[in-house]
C-alpha cells in the first residue's frame, strides 16, 4: 500500500476543513457542547479516523 503524500497546501486547507467539520459537528451534538469539546478537537478527531480508513 502506497503512503499518502500531502504537501503544505493540501495540508492547510484539511486543516481548515477539519476546524469547520468540527464547529458544525459540536453545533449538531448537544453532549459535545456539554462536555466543552474544542472544535479543532472533533475535526481532527473525524480527519484520522477518514485518514486511517483511507
């Protein structure tokens, strides 16, 4: 299996898609905002489970 190469700029905008993905995900998820999860957190929680999947 080939490793997934990701340059500086893929990089960045995962980044940014994945602090998104988590606000509207913590918006959504009423026990997230309870437990104060950050939404970078929850992002990048979503990014590497979509990453190790891949």
């Amino acid at each position: 299996m080939d490793p997934i190469a990701i340059d500086g700029r893929q990089a960045i905008i995962i980044a940014i898609l994945a602090l998104y993905f988590g606000m509207y995900v913590n918006a959504k998820i009423e026990i997230l905002r309870k437990l104060n999860f950050l939404d970078p957190i929850t992002g990048r929680l979503a990014v590497s489970i979509f990453l190790a999947a891949v």
